[in-house]
C-alpha cells in the first residue's frame, strides 16, 4: 500500500491553518482595528486633565489676600501593601490598630463610589491597584514626622495637594470659602471630578470659571499597574494647564481688618467704596469668622455646623442680604427728588410743625441745607407730599398713584429697590414701594400719601441693603453718578468687568446736590448737627446719621426694640476718596452716637492710614452693643 | 552517480535562509520589547536581546556540531539519545519548581529545558523504529511500540506538569498516520471480540488520527451543548448534568443513523447496520463522557482557559470584566494585534504588548506575536504567517525527496512540530486558539527552545545533504 497521497492531507492542514490565520489577521488588523485601536487606549492609554492651581487673589496695595498653601495627602495602594505592621503603621500616625483598619474598609466602601446612571446605583469602583488617600490634608509639619518611616509599609506614599489660606483671617463674607463639589455639579460641568473643590460663596463662587483657571491636558501611555511611562507621541497632543495671573481685588485689606476690629462685640455693617470707581474699599459684616475655619474638610466638617448654628449668623453676608429700613439716611435723597421734579426749591422752607410727626427741638428750617442738617421730619414729611402728590389729578388717591411711581423711577436710578449687579452671590434687592406695591397690600385707589407717609423719613415700607447705602453715598460723593459697586479691580492684567466702567448717572442733575452736600457737611461739622462725633481734624466729612425704629414680630404683636443706629457719610467733601454706610444694630442709641463715630474712624485710617482719635477709638472698641440673641 | 563532494553540495540553502530571517526578526522584536535604555546596545548580556545573541550563537554552534558528525551516528545511537532526553525528563521532576512546574534544569547561569529537547529524542528514535519495519509487516504490537515511544516521555512531562510540551506531542500521531501506520490492528481486536462479527479493516483503524481529531473538535461542541445544567419545570430546584443533552443527541442519531443503513444496505447486512450503529453509539457516548470527565476534573483556570475559547466562559459573580480577569491575557494579547492596523504602530512603538508597559504578559516568549503584529501590522504579521507555512512547506517537501524512511518520518516529526508550535501559538495571540503556553519557534527568546530547534532543523539539513548516500 502506497501512503504518499496522505502528504496532501498534511499539507492541506498547513495551508488551510495558514489562511485561515490570515483571515482572521485581516479581520483583527484591517477590519475591526477600530475597535481594538479603542480597547488599546482604554488600557494603555490615559488622559490626565492637569488642573492649574486656582488663581492667587491680591488687595488694591498688592496684599496676598487668598493664597495657596501646600499640604499633603498620605496615599495607600492596597496592592502593594505587603507585611503591613498596622500596630506599628498606627502608631506612625496616632491610630489604634483597629482605627487603622477601619479606616482601609472606609476607603475600600466609600472612596470609590460614584452614582451609575445606567444602574441608577451607587457603585463604589474601589480597585486594589489604585491610590487611595489614607490621610487628608497633612500640614509640612505633620507628614515631616511621618515620610521618614513611609519605606518601611509599602504602599504608602505622600502626594503634595494645596489648600487656601487667607493670610489675614479677615474678609470671610466678602471672599466665601470651597468646599468639595456635589455629584450634581459634576454631572453640570465636566471641569469638575469628585473630590475637587469649588466655590460655595462669596467671590470664590462668583468668580468661579476665573479662579479656577484652564485644564491642561497630558496624553500619558501607562503600565498594567497603572504607573506612567511616559508620554503619548512625545507630548503631540498635550495641552498646558493654565493658571489665572492673579486677581486683584479694590479691597482694602487692612481697612477691612480694622472694620472688623471696630465691629467687634457688635452686629451690623460698614460698606466702604471708592466713589471714583465704585471699588469696594471693605465690606464688614459683623460677627464675622476666620476664613481659614472653612479650609479643608477636617476643618469645614468641625466648624461649618458650628457657623450655622450660630444664632448671631456669622455666615450671612448682612451688607448684601440684610434689608434694613434707611431712616433719616434717606431724606437726602428725598431733598434731591424734590428739587429736580421742582416741586420744592433750594430755598424752600416748611415749618417744623410736629403735628403729624415727631421732631426734635431745633430752629424751623428755611432751606434744604437746613432740613438736612436738622433732619427735620415735618419738613422732609411736606417736601415728600409735594413729590407724590403733585395735583396732577383731581383725585388726591389717583395723583398718589402717579407720584409715587415717579419717586420710585427715581429711586431705582440711585440704584435702590433692585438688586446692584455687584460681583458677588447673594444680594438682595430692598424695597422701593410703587403704586403695584400698594395697590397689592391696600387695594386699589384705598389709599394716598397720608397713608404710606412714613416713606418720607425712610421708614414704613422702604427698605435698603446696607451696601445700596454706601452706594448712596457714594453717589452723593459724585454728586449724581456711580459705578456699580464691585470687589474685583482686574483679572488676569485687564480690567474690571466691563459693566463696572459703565457710568450709571441717576435722574437728579448735578447741580441740585450742593445744597444737599453741604446740609451733610453740617450735619458733621456745624453745632447742632446730628454726627459731631463724625468728625476728623483736618478733613470735611459729609454724613447723614438715622436712627431706625426697630420693631419685631413676637407671638404676631410687634414688639418696639431697640433703636439701630446708621451713618452714611463721604469725605473728603471735594475729590471725596471713600464712601461709607455704617450700621449698627439694635444699640438703642442714635446714628450719631455708634455709626458715626464707626465710620470716621474707618475714614480716618483710609485717609490718613492710621488712626490718632484714641479715645474714639477705644470707646468703640470697648462697646458690647448687639444684643445677643 | 556523483558522491557529495562537499559538505553544502546538497545543502538546503532555503531552509537556512528562513531560518536565520526567523531568527533575525525575533532578536529585533525582543530588542524592541524588552529595550532598556540603561542598556542601549543590542549585545548587553545582562538584557534579553544580549542573553537571545548568545543562545544563537551556542545554537549556530551545536548545529556546526550536528552538522559534522556523520547521519549515520544519529541513527545507530537513537535508543541512547532517546534514554538521554528521557533521564532528563525525569532528573527534572526532582528539581525546586519554578511557578510551580519542574520543568527546568539549571546549568549554571542558564536552565534548560529537558522538554524542548526530548522532541528531538522522540523523533529519531521514532523514526528509527519506524524504519525497520516493512508497511506490510505492521501489527498491533508496531502500533503499540510506536505510541510506547511517544507516550512515555509525554507521561513524563505531564508529571512537571507542562501542558503546552504534552499537546505538542501529539504531533507524533500525524507522523504515524503520514507512515500510514494503521490502528487497525488494536481497532480490528476490539471490534472481531464481538461475537459474529468479522472485519477485515475498519475505516476507523485506518484513518484514526485524522478521524480522532475530528472528533475531537466535535467534542468541543459537547462542553458547548452541557456546559448548562438542565432545570426542569417538573423538578423545580433541581439540576440535571447537561450532558444529558448530548446523550439524548447520540441516542437519537444513532437510531436515525440505524433506519438509514437499513433501507440502504441489503437485507443480509441488517445486523451488520445494527452493530455499526451500537458500535458509534457506545464510542460516542464513551468519548463524549470522557471528554466532559476530564473536562471537569481539570485545573480550575485551564478550565476557564477553555470556557474562554469556547465563548461559554460565565464570570462569578462579583468578579468584575471577564477581560479584566480570567481572559486577561487573551484580550490583551489580541488588543496588541487588533490595534497594530494594517501598517503597524512602527518599530519600537508597541505600548500594549511591551515589557515597559506589561499589559500583555510574556510578551517576549510566548506572547512575541502580538508585539510583532502590533508594531508591523498586517503587513507584517501576514508576512511572518506566510513565512511560517512557507518553512513547513519547505521541511515537507525535504522530506518527501528523502530516499530513507528514517528521514523522511524524522522530517516529519520536525515539519508537525513546527506546525504545532506555529499554529498554537499565533492562533492564542489572535484568539483562536485557547492559551497554551508554548513559543513561538526561532522567535521567542529563551536558550532552551532556540537550540532544541536549531538542533532539530541542523539535523534535517545533515540529512537531507546526506539523503543521496543512502540506498534504500
């Protein structure tokens, strides 16, 4: 029998096996590449989003007010965990070998776990190969004790994180605080991954896309273990990240310092701008807190409830969210409504008759300058009748109706009864009552000016941010103009926002508030004025004191408690340099008793850069005022 | 007639082209994959590529060695050589297992590998036995030396345990079937024990090994079919073995198959029918239950290893991606070789199947394709695939021009060897075929394998440049 034929069968083995190796080849390498091509860069490739550092924020004298402070993060990879000596490792970094071991099946639960929309589950993708913190935000001092040891428990390295510090622990309603972002935020904006930091208020969140600066990105080829190494095509497709240059804020730093200093022991505000440019010198809410509390999650998990729960609300912001009634700080305004719309003169005098209202002793008033300087409700009750009730109707309920949606039209042009488009979050809008408003509250054609009179002194219905205050005096400062009020002075090298180099003029010309400046400076400077404590040897200070009438609701009856106490002043009165609004809550006092003399201090160590009013001085500071609730 | 006048007169200059291109190609690949920049030159002995050049040149020089003696000598010493690589099969159970299988044997610096050269033991000594004998002379007893031969040192290597070297083995079978040395006989006795029943030959005997690994690619269907137990809706809460599934399956065809040889065969051969249908009934159901047997009782991840291949791998639960875990090594490889497209990703640009990144694991040894196909591409990986089948070609047609039986089943015990090797390892690179972990021939690095095959083709090419001497 011959066998050669049976080479075929062997050969036809060789040859089939080689075809059908290369169709599946040309299937692997020329059809379905794609698909491996993606399972290649799944695994071996990886994109690295380099997040710069958030951008450094500097005061208008180039003081470092939020800067970025190293710390360190002490890193675990289970895999590499071998021999663990958890007694000893515990006793590296002050840990009971039980809290040691919690602490890795903390991690391995609750580290990785994320939200799968598809599964609509919280997943946790804990892998062993990956670096998970074992310790957060370590001090220099902290993980220099603990590194040294670091080679003896493998799987344990130190990785250098930064955190903010605010050098000058002042300004924390002004500058806000991060905090870690929700799951909502990263599903809203990809720049965010979990653990990453945003802005929770203040500048820090207004600013938020400015602060946080560019993602670069790295294209990185990487080892089953995950380790790098090294980078994808030479860098081709690489991106830098790129920091923000620095922000520079109006703030005075130490002027704000000081303020807060002033307000200790106190509740209340004081709102400093540069009439010139509508920059915020200082924006004091007191009580306030150290910003640095808020830094890190040690420290926000500790104090954050604390700051909530706090009856005197350190964490809101009062300039911005506070609506207080004006008082007398208000009759100024009325004076230069009054004389634009023509319906009272420079000249104009009305008797103090204290009829309708209340007054205090002083000669009748025989100008505007005058009112102002008396204060004097029963003129300011006359002159505000003549705005709202011009006898343009027969109808003194239909002429009302019509007045006084002329006076609010005026008021919203000083920047009142709307929210200021400053640059920050939380700002409210006070109150400038219309003819809607009171229509809603009494009904139509229910009432007129004698009902709603209490808005001539800045009472009743009207209600003022204590910022729109200081933007008040700023605008009497420009006699008639401002600038929004605004923090940042420049981003990156440019300019502020472009809508703060608008100049927003209000319905009153100029030439109508000499009379009402000087009536502030006599208030100041003239015997019988109502802000003699204002005073500051060798500057003219123009101001307006108000006591505010407090009432609260208890148990549905309005109950009369103490009296705050509010100044608005700005000084110089030529080429005036800082405006400033100052509240005092619940002191019992007058506007010239607290507030004024708070805010001539504030000016004086502006102007003057440093304070000589001792006495003065160590009065306020000695004051327990608020009420503590 | 012209006696050789020169010792390369007859030389085979085509397969030792191949060969030192094989050779060259994976000193490249091993360079590109194992580069280290602390060690530039390609002759640093403390890297791989150092380590490769020099287990050529010890290899170039056994075959120098081989070269020189007479073809003659390999033939009288057959039974020696064969004991020699035997004693080393088993001098090696006792040494300290490296990942757990005893299959090296140190010498110095260096380990080999007893099982890379017990090939080469098997084959002359099989082909020396299977020389003697006249085609018309064979018998049960032949069949039974032959398989002796193979199987001891087969045995022996299942001991270290090393899977990969006991597959490659089989490739004896088809050098015996190539010889047409017939299982007939030991089929024949089995069959004529049954009363009234008298062959004079069975198509199986005689084409056994061709028809056994048929069947056993269509026992590979059998794990698919039974892999599932069965749930009844009677019997709630119980599991039946799947393989009652493929019983029922043979039941049937073989009475299917019964009523169809009736009809066909004349009404005398009813009983024969009948036997024929009982005898692939009882073969089938055996093989089939042995199969799904074995099967279960094997090592838990070369089990996986095969569910894998087959596609009927189900991941415990909790384990995470099948392609994270057990199929690791499979996916990656294959993401090597997917990703290199057609033209590649360019020499020394491999960043899945290289050392510097370990995503695919023994990417120098027995993973050397995927680098290869990832930085050459399909131009590339077509060409070593062509070039493979081309040197089996080659070795087959040496050996069909060889006047002596003894060289040509030597030839063929090279050219199946090489074939198994070729063919298992590319097919696992590219998925076709379960991991097993053998090298690439003349391409992976590693001493051992470089000199068994460069021994092995040595050897051919003696004799094939003596195949004139001889008259047989």
């Amino acid at each position: 029998m011959n066998f050669d034929t049976r080479k075929y069968v062997i050969i036809s083995f060789f040859v089939i096996t080689g075809l059908m190796y290369g169709i599946k080849l040309f299937y692997m390498q020329v059809v379905d590449t794609e698909t491996w091509k993606l399972e290649a860069q799944r695994i071996a490739e990886r994109r690295i989003e380099v997040t710069p550092p958030r951008a450094v924020v500097f005061d208008r004298n180039g003081n470092k007010v939020i800067e970025n402070k190293t710390y360190y993060n002490l890193m675990m990879i289970e895999e590499e965990m071998v021999d663990f000596d958890t007694v000893a490792f515990g006793k590296l970094i002050g840990m009971t070998k039980e809290e040691v071991l919690a602490r890795i099946e903390e991690i391995k639960e609750g580290e990785g776990k994320y939200f799968n929309p598809h599964t609509k589950e919280y997943q946790t993708n804990y892998q062993r190969i990956r670096p998970y913190p074992f310790l957060k935000e370590l001090t220099a001092d902290e993980i220099a004790r603990i590194a040294p040891q670091l080679d003896n428990f493998k799987g344990f390295y130190e990785e250098v994180t930064s955190m903010r510090n605010y050098p000058y622990r002042s300004g924390a309603n002004i500058l806000g605080y991060l905090a870690e972002v929700t799951q909502e935020e990263i599903d809203r904006d990809r720049f965010y991954k979990p653990a990453y930091k945003i802005g929770r208020a203040g500048i820090e969140r207004f600013y938020e896309k400015e602060f946080r600066g560019k993602k670069g990105v790295k294209y990185i080829v990487t080892s089953a273990r995950q380790n790098t190494v090294g980078s994808f095509e030479d860098g081709r497709y690489d991106t830098t990240a790129i920091q923000s240059q620095g922000i520079v804020l109006g703030l005075d730093i130490d002027l704000q310092a000081y303020g807060e200093k002033l307000m200790q022991n106190k509740k209340g505000c004081i709102v400093a701008i540069e009439p010139a440019t509508g920059e915020i010198l200082a924006m004091v809410s007191a009580p306030t807190y150290d910003p640095n509390l808020l830094v890190g999650r040690k420290n926000i998990n500790e104090h954050y409830p604390k700051l909530v729960e706090d009856g005197n609300k350190p964490l809101f912001p009062r300039p911005l969210a506070s609506e207080y009634m004006p008082g007398s700080t208000f009759k100024p305004i009325q004076a230069l409504i009054a004389m634009q719309e023509g319906v009272v003169q420079a000249n104009t005098g009305f008797p103090c008759n204290k009829s309708v209202v209340g007054c205090h002793n002083h000669p009748h008033p025989g100008s505007v300058t005058q009112a102002v300087q008396y204060s004097c409700n029963p003129y300011f009750y006359a002159l505000t009748r003549r705005i709202i009730q011009q006898g343009k109707h027969k109808s003194s309920f239909k002429d009302s109706e019509v007045g006084i949606d002329i006076w609010a039209e005026y008021m919203h042009s000083f920047g009142l009864g709307k929210k200021l488009k400053t640059d920050i979050t939380g700002l409210r809008a006070g109150n400038i009552p219309d003819s809607k408003y009171y229509d809603h509250w009494r009904g139509k054609g229910q009432w007129k000016f004698s009902a709603i009179q209490s808005i001539s002194i800045g009472q009743g219905e009207v209600q003022l941010t204590p910022l729109q205050m200081a933007n008040v005096a700023a605008i009497m400062a420009n006699r008639g103009w401002f600038y929004t009020p605004h923090f940042v002075k420049s981003i990156d090298g440019g300019g502020p926002r472009e809508e703060y180099t608008v100049k927003n003029r209000t319905m009153v010309d100029s030439k109508h508030f000499p009379p009402v400046v000087e009536g502030m400076r006599r208030c100041v400077h003239e015997p019988g004025g109502t802000a003699s404590r204002a005073r500051i040897p060798g500057v003219i200070t123009c101001g307006k004191t108000g006591t505010v009438e407090n009432f609260k609701l208890v148990n549905g009856r309005l109950i009369k408690k103490p009296n705050h106490s509010v100044f608005i002043a700005f000084a110089p009165m030529d080429n005036p340099k800082i405006a400033i609004a100052v509240f005092v809550e619940n002191t019992g006092g007058g506007g010239g008793t607290w507030a004024a003399p708070i805010a001539s201090l504030v000016i004086e160590k502006y102007l003057n850069g440093e304070v000589k009013s001792v006495e003065k001085e160590k009065r306020i500071l000695d004051a327990k005022l608020s009420l503590w609730e | 007639m012209r006696k050789n006048d020169s010792i390369t007169g007859n030389f085979d200059w085509i397969l030792f082209g191949i060969y030192i291109l094989l050779i060259v190609f994976g000193i490249s690949t091993i360079y590109s994959v194992t580069y280290n920049p602390e060690h530039p030159s390609i002759f640093s002995f403390s890297e791989m590529y150092g380590r490769q050049i020099f287990f050529v040149g010890v290899s170039l020089f056994l075959g120098l060695l081989v070269f020189l003696i007479d073809s003659d000598i390999y033939r009288k010493f057959s039974i020696p050589i064969y004991l020699f690589t035997l004693s080393l099969l088993i001098i090696v159970l006792f040494t300290k297992p490296i990942n757990g299988a005893h299959s090296w044997l140190g010498l110095g610096a260096f380990g080999i590998q007893p099982g890379e050269f017990a090939k080469i033991g098997t084959a002359i000594l099989l082909a020396n036995y299977m020389s003697s004998f006249n085609v018309k002379q064979q018998n049960g007893q032949t069949v039974i030396v032959s398989l002796a031969i193979i199987a001891i040192p087969m045995l022996l290597i299942l001991l270290q345990p090393d899977a990969g070297t006991f597959v490659v083995f089989t490739a004896f079978f088809f050098v015996m079937y190539r010889e047409g040395l017939t299982f007939d006989p030991i089929v024949l006795r089995i069959v004529n024990a049954i009363p009234g029943v008298r062959f004079k030959s069975t198509w199986l005997g005689t084409h056994f090994i061709p028809i056994l690994f048929v069947v056993v690619f269509l026992l590979v269907i059998t794990l698919i079919i039974s892999h599932k137990p069965i749930l009844l809706d009677a019997y709630p809460g119980e599991e039946f073995s799947g393989y009652w599934r493929m019983f029922i399956a043979l039941f049937v065809t073989s009475i299917l198959g019964y009523l169809i040889m009736r009809s066909i065969f004349a009404k005398r051969d009813a009983r024969r029918a009948l036997v024929i249908a009982l005898m692939a009934f009882s073969t089938s159901v055996a093989l089939t239950a042995t199969v799904q047997f074995g099967f279960e009782s094997l090592p838990p991840h070369q089990k996986t290893r095969i569910e894998l291949w087959l596609g009927i791998y189900e991941p415990e639960e909790g384990t995470g991606k099948v392609e994270d875990g057990a199929d690791y090594n499979r996916s990656r490889a294959m993401t090597a070789v997917g990703s290199g497209g057609f033209s590649g990703k360019g020499y020394r640009e491999a960043n899945v199947a290289t050392t510097k990144t370990e995503h695919v694991p023994e990417c120098e040894t027995d993973f050397i394709f995927s680098p290869w196909a990832e930085e050459r591409g399909f131009v590339g990986s077509i060409f070593l695939v062509i070039l493979y089948t081309f040197l089996l070609l080659r070795v087959i047609t040496i050996a069909e021009r060889q006047r002596s039986k003894y060289n040509r089943v030597y030839a063929y015990s090279v050219a199946m060897i090489l074939f198994y090797h070729f063919a298992i390892n590319i097919g696992m690179n590219i998925g076709l075929v379960p991991i097993i972990g053998i090298p690439l021939p003349l391409f992976s690095y590693g001493g051992s394998s470089m000199m068994a095959f460069s021994v092995m083709i040595f050897l051919l090419l003696k004799l094939d440049s003596q195949r004139k001497d001889v008259l047989n």
